[in-house]
C-alpha cells in the first residue's frame, strides 16, 4: 500500500513539472504498473497516448499583378493593323512589352473603346468602334482580365457591348465593367494565382452624355458609392485581394484632382486593396493609403495611353504599373500584405501613323525618340513623386 501512494505522489510530482497544463494530461487514465507484476516478469501496462500539439509553420504565397493602360484604338491604329485578307492583327505592336506583361502573375488592361465588330463599322473618335482582334492581340501579350466601363462603352450602343461580350467569351477572357445582363454583372469576377483569389471590379465617370438604355444599368458600372460599396463587399466575401478600376479626372491632367483623392481614400475605408486609374491619357503618380489597422491601399491614379495615336510626347507615354502581394496563412487568420511597387514606363511608337508599336523606354534610342534619356528620368521622378518605393523594371 505504502508503495502504491508513493507511486502515486511521482505521477503527480512529474505531471507538475510538465510543460502541458493538468487537463492535457489525462492522469486518471494513466494506469499505474503494479510492482508485483514487474517482479514477476510480466510485461508493464503501457501509459495512454498523450495529445501531441504541432506547431503549424506559416503558409507564405506571392504573387505580382501589373496594370496596362488605355488600348485607345483611332483609325489609324487599327488600319495600321489591317493585313491582306481584310482581318486585322496587332500582334506585332506588343512584342517588346509582351515579356513584361507575361512575367507576371496576372495582368489587366482598359480596352477603352468597345471591340463591336466590322459588322457594326469600325470608327474613331468621337464614336469609336475597334475590331475583334485587338481582344487576341491583349491574349497573345498576357493579358488575363480586362476593364470595360469607360466614356466610350456606349459609343455604339447596347448591340456592340453585347458583340464585344460575345468576343470576350469565345476567346476565354475575363470582362468587368460592362455586362448583358444583371446576372452577369452581380457575377464578381476573380482570378486565382498562387492560391491568392483576386477580385476584379470597375466603373466610369460618365458616358460622355450618352443616356444609359432605360432599364438596363448592368450594361455599364457608373461611379457610385453605395453600389461600389456593396459590390467590394461581396468581392471580398470570394477573394483574397479586391482591385478596383476606375475611369476618372481630367484629361491630359498629369497629377490626381480631389475627386480622384477623395475617392479613392473612400475606396481604401471600404477595403479596396489595388485601385487601378484610367482617362487623363497621361501619367499621373503611384501612391500608397495608409488604413488605421496597419494595412495600405495601391493607388495608380492614371496609368496614361498604352496604345492610341494620340499626339504629344506625355499622350504617347505610358506604363506597366505593379505590386506584390503576398498572403500569410497560419492557424489564426490570414493576412494579405502589399509590397514592392514596380514600374516600367512605355512609349507608344508610331512614324506618319504607321508602324505602331509599344517600347519599354529602357530600350529606347534616338531613333525612336531623340532626347529619350532625359525623358526617361524625367518620367521616373514623375511617377515616384509621392513615393519612394517605386522600383523600375529593365528586364
């Protein structure tokens, strides 16, 4: 008997010196091996499994998106683009930047004019209209989503929205912005990388003066706070990160108005986490929103002319804006961090409206633009003048 306590006294002694705490230590189920038994040969009884806690170690996933901006296409740009046979192909004026676009994880552009169709009758400004095979051309370069809701999404009315949807689909590329109908607009569009899900959303100022078809709103987002407001709120509820597009300020304006900086602080409270800006048809700087809880918002106030034959050194330059996001998932939450914006400014190429092409101004020369050095730099220090992170890409 006296042995049995004493065995007893060192099962509680060693249950007080162990790292768990009483109740992880199932001791009334513990049996305790008789010292007889043992005496006799027999094999001891042996103690209960105890719960072992595993320390699960972080999961880190990154990926970059990068942001294009407005594929403008006048008349001369898509005739330039014309081959023999009647079809057109553009293809060729995205070689240099194709690299760029395709090294990253996921990519977005503004087709600022709508792509009806032959069928409906190319035309430019005011009322542009751009064929079909620009949509191959933005697949072909890496394009992953693209942003309809501009000024122009209504040049041509319902039918060439509806095409261009139509043309969207068949080629499997992802559309917000515009839609035919209401399911397809309350539909959020997301693209997964890396196991981060990004949510993509946009809207416009206006349609210059255009009249929205009574009854059909789906067939462009307008800028409106509580319907932004309650579409990123169902953005967030599927996905990691919500980007949204906005057609905004005013043209040819190089630095953001306040309209632009109001709306987009009211974007970074409702959550929005990249903002990506459209319009002005020249460059106006990146920014970070800092959030009360420690997170920040991405801004790209305007990310100028991509593609368009628009004259003027600042209406031929343009960008390839990006950021890095990564999302650490541990046993508690998970949390999505915005790092290392990055930039590489372009410049829209053409000679006598022929010959257009997109060139990373890094592999300029005075061929393509004499001076291209000093403007070059004189772009960088543009694009960093509300920050410093702002890295430019040469490779």
């Amino acid at each position: 008997m006296k042995k049995y306590f004493l065995l007893i006294a060192l099962c509680l002694s060693m249950v007080g010196c162990s790292q768990f705490s009483a109740p992880e230590l199932p001791i009334d189920n513990v049996p305790v091996a008789n010292a007889m038994e043992i005496e006799k040969g027999k094999e001891p009884l042996k103690p209960s499994t105890v719960k072992a806690y595993k320390i699960e170690k972080p999961v880190v996933t990154k990926a970059k998106l990068v942001a294009i901006g407005d594929i403008l296409l006048h008349q001369p740009v898509y005739s330039d683009a014309k081959t023999d046979d009647g079809t057109y192909d553009f293809t060729n004026m995205f070689e240099k930047v194709k690299p760029m676009i395709e090294s990253a994880d996921i990519a977005v552009a503004n087709q600022e004019t709508m792509i009806g169709g032959t069928e409906l009758g190319l035309s430019s400004y005011p009322l542009f209209n751009s064929p079909y095979e620009i949509g191959d051309a933005l697949k072909y370069a890496g394009i992953d989503i693209v942003t309809i809701a501009n000024n122009h999404t209504l040049d041509k009315g319902e039918k060439a929205i509806l095409n261009a949807i139509e043309y969207w689909d068949h080629i499997g590329m992802p559309y917000t912005g515009a839609f035919k109908s209401p399911e397809d607009r309350n539909t959020i569009r997301t693209v997964t990388k890396n196991d981060i899900t990004f949510s993509f959303l946009s809207y416009s100022y206006g349609t210059n003066g255009l009249p929205v078809p009574e009854g059909k709103p789906y067939l462009i987002n307008l800028i409106d706070l509580p319907l932004i407001e309650q579409d990123v709120k169902a953005a967030k509820a599927v996905s990691d990160v919500v980007v949204v597009s906005m057609h905004w300020g005013n043209e040819y304006e190089k630095t953001p108005n306040d309209t632009q900086i109001k709306l987009a602080n009211e974007l970074s409270q409702m959550g929005v986490d990249i903002i990506i800006g459209h319009h002005p048809h020249v460059l106006q700087p990146v920014d970070w929103i800092e959030r009360p809880d420690g997170t920040r918002t991405f801004v790209m106030y305007s990310l100028g002319n991509f593609l368009s034959s628009q004259e003027g050194l600042e209406r031929m330059t343009g960008g390839i804006g990006g950021v890095e996001i990564t999302k650490v998932v541990n046993s508690e939450e998970t949390v999505i961090l915005l790092d290392h914006p990055s930039f590489v400014p372009t410049y829209g190429y053409y000679k006598n409206k022929r010959d257009f092409e997109v060139i990373p101004m890094h592999l300029l020369t005075d061929s393509y633009l004499p001076g291209h050095q000093l403007h070059y730099e004189n772009t960088q220090k543009h694009m960093n003048a509300y920050t410093n992170e702002l890295t430019f890409i040469e490779k």
